[in-house]
C-alpha cells in the first residue's frame, strides 16, 4: 500500500493504473477509522481494480468553536487498518498542499434547498466547505466511483446534487451506517463520550427505531407526525440527552418535510451528551 502526501505523486501513480487500463474507486474520510470506514473501504474494493482512501481532517468544514484542532488526527494506526484490509493507496496530504497559501481560495458553494436546514442552519458554511474538499479531490482523484456513509445523511445528499448539477461522471455508492452491539452508529467523535454518556447513547438510536416502527403500523402517519416527534423528544431527554438538535422526518431526495407517505423518506436526529453531537438515521419505506 502506498501513502502519499503531495499532489504530484498521486497524479504519477494514478497515470500508471490508467496506462493500465484499470479503474478505481475513491472513500473520503477524515482519519480516525473504525469499523464504519471500513466497510466503505471493503464496499469500494467489490467495485474497483483499485481504492484510494483520503485522510484529510478538512479545516473549511469546521466552524468557529469546533472540535478542528481535537479532532483525533492516527494516521499511523489509520494506514495500519488499510493495509491489513488490502486497500491500494492512501492521500493524506497537508492542509496547504490542498489549499496553498498563494491562490487556492476558490470555494464551491453546496445546493442552499439542501443546506438551508439541520446541520447547514446549526453549522454555517459546513457544507460548503465539504462540497469543496470533496471537489478537489474528485479532481485530483479522478474516480470512475466514490463510497459516502449514510450516517451523514445530509452530506450525502448534498454530494449527490452536487455531482448531477456539475455532471461528473462519477458513480456514487451510499454505505450502510455500521453500528456497535447496542444499536450506537459508529463515529470518530463517539471517543468524545465518557462511560456515563456512552450508556446513554444507544438510546438515540433505540428510541428513533421504535418511533420508525410508529410511522410505519399507522394508518395515517402525517397526521400524527407532531405528536410521534414531540413523543421521541422527552424520552431522549428522559433518557439522559442534554438536548435534542432536531428530529426530522423528510424526503430522501429534497429532505422537506413528509406530506406523501408513497414517496422514500427518512428519519434524522441529533441529541447532544454534553459537547459531544450524535447523529443518526433512519431509511423508511411505507406501506401504501
């Protein structure tokens, strides 16, 4: 497995593999990987000769007050996992080889019907800063496909529209979001967590399961949509949750609110355990 940290050495190798005929497959991560990366890694090599991993904790996607300078930076044990699951490549370049101090200040602006809502209102210029990371390294990568996790939910959506309005033809593969023995969704900021908080937080995704199976034995789910969240909300603070972000029940595609149960839709939280934010979700298909 090769780690490369500059631009030029990826574009070497990369001619390589294309002189060659193959194709590959690109998972964007910001390092720190557990078991929910991997399988993302492990879904990508099923499509592709080759996998590119990139590590890059994105500084345009962290606001004013946010965990940028703790967010746990293990390349070492990072490239340790890869390499034992047989990925091809790993870029993890420095901040200023992607954003160079001369020039390098272009930023792409994600889809606002997406973003005006949930995390885009909770944190300003996220997405845009996610959408321009994940531009330049569509660029520099040059995927025939790329693997999201659905735990972001949102920032797939958002990387969706943003592929399809400037018609890159690139495959995008949405991986399931992996989960520990007690229902918890993986994720790099669950360590944040102390051993009171992290006995509370499988409730977030027991408590939205359950209100899943609410809407789906309904006869008419729309209707009591308000009482079923608001239901949801005082049990996740009964259950210890400092506080509630949001529940949202909206269209896998537009994510606006539900009005036509036929249609794919999806259940989103965040509840808070101190500092730290989970985030989770879940796809619903009702029965008509």
């Amino acid at each position: 497995m090769q780690v490369l940290h500059d631009i030029q050495s990826l574009k070497t190798q990369l001619a390589k593999w294309r002189e060659a005929g193959k194709s590959w497959a690109l998972v964007p991560t910001m390092g720190n990987l557990h078991a929910g990366h991997l399988s993302l890694v492990s879904l990508a090599q099923s499509q592709a000769d080759f996998v590119v991993v990139s590590i890059f904790v994105n500084p345009l996607q962290f606001g004013e007050g946010e965990d940028f300078n703790q967010y746990p930076r293990t390349l070492a044990a990072d490239c340790a996992h890869l390499q034992a699951l047989g990925c091809d490549l790993v870029f993890s370049p420095a901040a200023t080889e992607l954003y160079p101090a001369e020039g390098g200040q272009s930023r792409l602006c994600a889809d606002p019907l997406l973003t005006s809502r949930f995390e885009g209102a909770l944190r300003p210029g996220h997405f845009d800063g996610v959408v321009t990371v994940v531009a330049k390294l569509f660029n520099l990568v040059q995927p025939c496909l790329a693997v999201f996790g659905q735990k972001d939910y949102q920032q797939w959506r958002v990387i969706q529209a943003m592929v399809a309005d400037l018609n890159w033809p690139i495959q995008l593969l949405k991986g399931p979001i992996a989960r520990d023995t007690d229902g918890l969704a993986l994720s790099s900021r669950n360590q944040y967590l102390d051993a009171t908080q992290r006995q509370i937080a499988p409730h977030l995704f027991q408590l939205l399961d359950g209100l899943a199976d609410s809407l789906r034995s309904a006869k008419d789910p729309v209707t009591i949509w308000p009482s079923l969240r608001a239901d949801l909300q005082g049990r996740l603070i009964a259950a210890g949750f400092d506080a509630v972000d949001y529940i949202a029940w909206v269209d896998q595609q537009d994510l606006t609110d539900v009005r036509d149960k036929s249609k794919p839709s999806v259940l989103l939280a965040v509840a808070r355990l101190g500092s730290t934010r989970l985030l989770d979700n879940i796809e619903i298909k009702l029965p008509l």
